[in-house]
C-alpha cells in the first residue's frame, strides 16, 4: 500500500493577515493615560527677594501626618469635609483684596460667605498651605489636592453660571478651542482671578 505524503500547509499569508491585524488593533485601540495634577511650580525668587507678610486668617493650614490623619487648622478632618471647609475659607470674604497697580480690589462683592473677621479676606489673598510629612502615602496627598481643586472648580463655576449662565469648566472648554476669541478669555481671566488658586506645599515635616 502506498504511503500518502503529508501536504504542506503555507503559512505564508496566515502570518500576512496576523501582521495586518497587529497593525488594526494598535490603530483602533485606545490607551487610558494618567492626567494628574495640574500645578504650576514657582520660579526661584531672587536673592534680595522679601517674602510678603501674610495675616494669619488669610492662611488655611492643612497638615498629613505620617498615619495618613488629616489636621485642618489644627482640628482633626474627614477628607470627605475637606472641600466645603476650603469652600467656606476662601469663599469667606471678610475685607479688603489685593492692591492691584496701587489700586485696592475692595471687599469681594461676589463671595456668599460668611464674612468672618476671623476668616480670609478675600478670595485673592486665601492661601491654603499644605504640609505633608515624608512617611505620608501619596495616595493622601493625592487625595488632599483633588479635594482642594475641587473646592475651587466649585467657586469658579459657580460664578461663572452667575454671570453668563455657563460652567466655568464649559467656558474653558470652549476657550481651549478656540484660542483667538477675546471673548471667551476675557471672561476665563476673570473668573480665574475671581478665584485665583493660591495652593502653596511647605516642606514636607520629618518627624
């Protein structure tokens, strides 16, 4: 009985096809990247350069310990309460703004709060200041900035859909397509400087 060879199979255009398929899969597929934290990092100050005197109510100090617990003002907080604490002190309006090229900002006419002495005096000079120690999980850390990021995006659109009945996050999306309205970005100038966010790290704590 005569043996039957084997036939040979090309595998020549199976690898054709796989190679083409490779090629659709990293075409069409989309990949989830990390955006982060927007922050802009200061410039290295002169060396003849005098610090401003802060008034103490005009600084919000939010402090991470090494076990992760998080002290507002000294006081023991949830992270859950971390926004509307932020919200409450910058928002507070309780005097006068910045001089802006010798001329005073005046009291914040747009603030609901509750103009506190005691409080900040004006959502242009509300620092919140932020101190973590070096044993404190990035995680916290993370966790501490989105609370304050949202406190001021909450500010912004608030006052934004006050004044042109939009989001500020609608109007920034807006300006960010199209850069050459004057518009738009008169109006995201202001409601930025409206509610500037002055969010300053001290140096991370050893103990």
């Amino acid at each position: 009985m005569a043996r039957r060879e084997t036939p040979e199979i090309n595998a020549g255009s199976m690898a054709d096809i796989a190679f083409l398929l490779l090629i659709f899969f990293l075409v069409t597929t989309t990949m989830d990247v990390d955006s982060g934290i927007s922050k802009k990092l200061s410039e290295k100050p002169p060396k003849d350069y005098v610090p401003p005197v802060i008034k103490e109510r005009n600084i919000f100090e939010v402090n991470i310990n090494r076990n992760n617990e998080l002290l507002v003002e000294n006081e023991p907080m949830k992270i859950e309460e971390l926004k509307e604490a932020a919200i409450k002190f910058i928002d507070n309006g309780g005097g006068e703004g910045k001089v802006v090229d010798g001329v005073s900002t005046g009291p914040c006419d747009y603030c609901k709060g509750e103009r506190s002495p005691a409080s900040s005096d004006h959502p242009n000079k509300a620092v919140i200041s932020v101190q973590s120690d070096r044993g404190t999980e990035y995680g916290m850390y993370i966790q501490v900035q989105n609370e304050l990021l949202r406190a001021y995006t909450e500010l912004r659109n608030r006052l934004a859909l006050e004044k042109y009945n939009v989001s500020y996050n609608e109007l920034e999306k807006a300006y960010k397509k199209d850069k050459n309205n004057e518009e738009l970005k008169k109006k995201v100038e202001f409601i930025k400087t409206s509610y500037p966010q002055i969010v300053s790290d001290a140096e991370p704590t050893a103990n």
